[in-house]
C-alpha cells in the first residue's frame, strides 16, 4: 500500500469530514443524508490518515509530491 496523496489533499478530505460532522451535530442533516455523509466522512478520515486513496489507485491518480521537490531541503553548513 504505497501512499498515494499528498498534504493538501489530506487537509482537504480532514475538513470536508468536520464540515459534515458540525452539520450532523447542529441537526442541518439528518436521515438518509446524514448516514450517506457520515460514511463518506469517515471513508476521507481514514484514507487521509493512511494517505492511500484505493480509488485513486485503481484511477492511476497519485497527488503525493515524489523525488527532491518532496523532501525539504537541505540545510547548507
């Protein structure tokens, strides 16, 4: 299971997940919608916590910087 998404699209997924829980917990969404979104905020919790997206993979979609633009650099002596 080789991480697949980057910084942002965790962060992204992390607030859509709270965005949907505030709505639930103020009564904004409730039944069908709420159970709906309620799984997909937890599916985007738990991939953005692993940073593997199993549709991505299937897609061939990676957001995850790679090589030297990924690591920081270097601090020079």
């Amino acid at each position: 299971m080789k991480a697949n998404m980057g910084l942002v699209d965790r962060v992204v997924r992390a607030v859509l997940a709270i965005v949907v829980a505030v709505l639930y917990l103020t009564g904004v969404i409730h039944g069908t919608l709420a159970l709906i979104l309620g799984i997909v905020a937890i599916v985007f919790l738990v991939t953005g916590l692993v940073s593997f997206c199993p549709l991505y993979r299937l897609l061939g979609i990676s957001t995850r910087l790679e090589g030297p633009a990924a690591a920081p650099a270097a601090p020079k002596p």
